[in-house]
C-alpha cells in the first residue's frame, strides 16, 4: 500500500513543496479590474507586440514564465504547461526556447491545477528540487476557434463567461519558505448532460462539487478547516450552482467560497455576463493574489480548485455533453 | 540534492514499476499490416460502431482501456492519457465512465511516452500502486483535423506519412513480474525550422536526437547497452536523418535502431509513403509487439522513444515552424 494516497482521488506530500518563483501577466480588460495592481505586467492592446493573438498568447505565457524563473533563483528540473488552443501551442511556442524537460498538459481551464498536482508530486517522490507550471489563456485566439471571430460582433448569452486574457507561471522548490502544497486531490471526469457551451459554469460545478467533497471525505477535513475554497472559473452561476449542491448535503459553502472568475472582473461595469474563464484566469489569480495575501498572513490555508471543461467545438457539433473536472490543491502557510 | 535525477532530463526509479495489463486495438488497414497478429481487437471499418470518426476514436480508445483494466486485474489510483484531437477529446469521452483521478496530455505522437514517464514518476513516489495510460490516434479524424477531408481525395507527398488508426492502454503497477521502466528521460522541445508539415519526421528528428544522446549522456549508457532503440513514428526519412545525426557524433544507430512508423505498415504494400504516425503508432506497437517480444526474452532492455510534432493547423498556416519533442523509457528485463 502507499503511504501517500489518501482515499480515491488524494495525495498527501510527505515533504510538502514550497512555492519559489512566481509572476503573472495579463491583458487590458484585466488591467481595468479589481485586480489590476497585482499583475506583474498588463499589455495595453493584448498584443505582446506580436502579428498574430496565438503568438501575442505565447508571448505572454514567455512573460509571466521568465519572470518566475528569475525570482525563484534557479532553473526546475522539470517543467509542465499547457493552454486552450488546440494542440497546445501557446505554450509549446512559448517554452520552445527552454531547454527544460517539458511535459504538456490538456486540462482545459483546469490546467494549472493539474500541473501543480503534477509538479508536487515529482518534488515529492524526490525527483527533483525544483518543478514549474505555465498556462494561459486569451480571449482573442479562444473567441475564434471556440465561437465566432471577433469581426463577426456575436451577441453573447447571458449565461457566457469571459476568457480571461492572462499567463500565470509559478515554481515550485523540494524546499522553501512556502506557502506549501499539503494535498493535491486529482480529478475525475464528471458529465451530467450539459450540453450549452455558452453555460460552462452548469457543466463545470457538478465536477467542483465531486472533488471538492472527495478532497473532505479523502482528507477527513471540512469547510472549517480552510480560511478560503477558491475555484477557478465557475463563474456567477457555477458558483451558485456548486453552493446549492453542497448546500443539499446540509454543508453551508457561502462563508468561505470564492470564484478566480468572479474575482478577476468588475461584473457590474466590465460586461462578462457571468465572469471570467480560462486557464489564465484561476493560474494568475493564484499567481497574483492568492499567494500573495497568504504570504501577507491574510489567510493560513486555501484549498485551490480549478475547474475545467473538456469538451471541443466539434463535440459540442456533434451534440455530445459537456464533460467537466476540477482539480484541487490544497494551500498551507506551514508544510 | 534529488537523488533519483540524472544529469539534465532523466530520472532513474528506485523502484521500477512493472508492465502489468496492456491491450492494443487497431483498425482496418493496420489489421492488414505485418503487426496484424499482435492486435486484441481489429475492427474492420474502423467506425466502432459510432456514428463518427471521433466517437469512434474513443470507442476505440475505451476497448483497450477496459481490456488493460481487465488484464491488470485491480483498478489504478490515477489515469493518464491524451490523443491527438483537438482539446484532447479522445480521451476525455473515452475515459469520462471511469471513476479514476485523471490527468489529460498533450505531447502529439510522443503522449504514449509522456504518459509512461509520469505515471512511472508517480508510482516511483509512492502515490499508489498502479497508474494506467491510455493514448489513440485515428487516420480519419487527423486528415479533417489536420489536412483535408477524406471527400476531397488529396494527394500526399512522399514524405507524408500516414496517421494510425489504433489505441494502446497500459496499465503499471509498483510491484509486478516485469518487464520494468527503469529509467525516463522527458524530452524537451527542439525546433530546428522545418515547416513542412507534409514532413513530421524531418522536424521530429532532431528531438529524437536530442533525447537520445541525453539519455546517453545522463545515464553513461550507450547504443550498446540496449537490444533495440525504437523511436515512435520517424517514418522512412526521419529514421534516416536520426541514424545520420549520430553518424556525425561517430555512434552508429543503424544496428539497433528501429521506428513503430516503419513496423506497423509494409511500406511497400500499403500505400502510405514514409510510414505510420500519430498517439496511437507508438502506443499499439509498444502494448502489442515490443513488450510481448520483452516477455517471450527476445530482447531484455529497449530504449522506447516516441516522439511527438507540437504544431497545429494554424501555427503552420501562420509560418511558424515545426516544434519537435521526443521521450525516452527505457524497459528491461530485471527491475
């Protein structure tokens, strides 16, 4: 038997990996939100002085990736990424000048979850002192090839999210002065039958929700042990959506959720419908703000679940359902 | 210091995990290949009985996941796996009834060989005690993906070669009979500048070169050391360039080097120019022919490399070269 996995779905580090480096990068809608001032770096015509968005992307994600790797003060050993587009290419074209060992990763909005869960345990299973993780996502390259081109003006359903232009880079080391990752539980895929790609939040909350609960029942832990439960993009409706699920097993989520999506834009003044997605949205988030109000002692222990869905374009086509998962990382300002 | 990293890209496991399940299922014309005998499953209009091409991708991919599930005889703590489609969806479908913790890739044609490496790294960790991998990839889908519709008729230029419809699932397990993973050395990107997309062993090549000398390099071990060399789908001319590239180097590869793109098809019978490619070429080739050879003692250690091309439709349409990555696993014998 492992000594390490708890449960079905949970790891627990037996030498807990600090954060080291970490930085974020983020486009012109995100730069007028509530949370300009954390971005390391915010382009004022999501361009990155590049001719195409899928470069300007790259670039981005090259960005928020060299400005980690400078202030982690030293090189990983192993390096994980991944993106929306297809084939994963703002990240490959974003890391190719590395001579870093790469694994890419496809997690949808999910993805900076899935890294860290990744990254922690190479640390932990001693393969290593130092592991990074690089995703982003933008909203030109993800409008085009997920809905309509931008030149096409289409009306947005009240239930859209926005993508959120953005990069977040961070490394994690074997040792540090944290915060720490104490637990990571992986997610399984969870499907009820939505099928409106316009209301990814309603597909996403139902695999919140099944990681969530499995990441207390695996971990013996509640609600009352984190100062903060943070999902990535489930947005106004998600959110809600998750509460009502938990709320039905009698465990009140309200107190202490909070969602990257809602958090990143003004939804009253910014015009995002329901928030903001992506897998730029929960990484620079967590980048930006989570880890830096926790290093400022404003909260002990988060538990980081971003959310994600994966279906394609062509799914959706072909009348398929919109599989959704969540990968949660639990957050401790001691290892 | 870890004490499990070697030099820059490898990690030798302190305790090999075992092959224990495995299953491959092919489609028609790879049915009709020299490989035909080592296929579980052929299906004869390689539709799987799904009303589409990408439906039927994830049939394929959930009849080698459940055979290898069966073979393995125990469920795995986490589940790895990606494909060739567009935001992976393959595997997502394939994989979205199975209750497992799950981590979707992205590495094109080397994903049988990312997925090896992590699950490896995990079990090596103590995170559990059997990890799974499951990739695919289907000509029909990757022609309307990647290059034309199947109605149009394109021609293909000799140096095409030609996407294999086939899934391959392997489960490991930390204790188990052998064959074993021993070392793993992740690839990292090298993209020299082909553009062609008509000639992915040109541009994945290089990264071939690249892994191996490293897994070289960092283990002290040479060509001699192992009974074969197999890269993933090299084709006819990437296989040349390869042998050629350690040629200058004064390390003759020719002996001992073979490539899944070549062994899957007879180039000369079967139409398909420089030789196989794609997620599911490594993959079938590996859990159908190179391990049961390892069982039946014909070789006792082999290097398995796939390599994967990391670009997509639009980067080539936006000029951009042709990043390559390859993975090395090697297999032995004795753990």
């Amino acid at each position: 038997m492992s000594t390490k996995k708890l449960g079905e779905q949970t790891a627990a580090l037996a030498h807990p990996p600090s954060f080291l480096g970490r930085a974020c990068v983020a486009g012109h809608k995100e730069g007028e939100g509530p949370l300009a001032s954390v971005f390391d770096e915010i382009c004022p015509d999501d361009r990155f002085e590049q001719p195409s968005w899928e470069k300007a992307e790259s670039a981005m994600q090259q960005h928020a990736l060299n400005l980690a790797l400078e202030r982690a003060g030293g090189m990983p050993d192993w390096l994980f990424g991944g993106d929306l587009l297809n084939q994963c290419v703002a990240s490959t074209y974003a890391v190719r000048d590395q001579t870093l060992p790469f694994f890419g990763l496809y997690g949808a909005c999910s993805t900076v979850g899935e890294g860290l869960i990744l990254a922690s345990m190479v640390l932990d299973g001693d393969f290593g002192t130092r592991a990074g993780v690089v995703t982003s996502s933008h909203f030109c390259c993800a409008e085009r090839q997920y809905r309509t081109p931008l030149e096409y003006g289409g009306q947005r359903t009240p239930t859209a999210q926005w993508t959120v232009t953005a990069a977040g880079a961070v490394i994690l080391g074997r040792e540090g002065p944290g915060p720490y990752v104490t637990h990571v539980t992986a997610g399984r895929i969870v499907d009820l039958g939505v099928t409106d790609t316009n209301n990814m939040g309603a597909a996403m909350a139902p695999a919140a929700y099944e990681t969530i609960r499995t990441h207390f029942r695996d971990t013996g832990r509640s609600p009352a042990d984190y100062d903060l439960i943070v999902t990535g993009d489930l947005g106004l409706l998600g959110s809600e959506l998750l509460e009502e699920l938990f709320r039905r097993d009698g465990v009140e989520l309200s107190g202490c959720h909070v969602d990257c999506g809602l958090m990143i834009y003004d939804l009253e003044k910014q015009d995002v419908h329901c928030g903001g997605s992506g897998c730029g949205c929960a990484a620079s988030v967590l980048t930006g703000h989570l880890l830096t109000e926790m290093e400022r002692g404003k909260w002990r222990r988060i538990l980081f679940c971003p959310t994600g869905a994966l279906h394609s374009p062509t799914t959706a086509f072909q009348g398929e359902s919109i599989p959704g998962i969540c990968h949660a990382v639990a957050i401790d300002a001691a290892p």
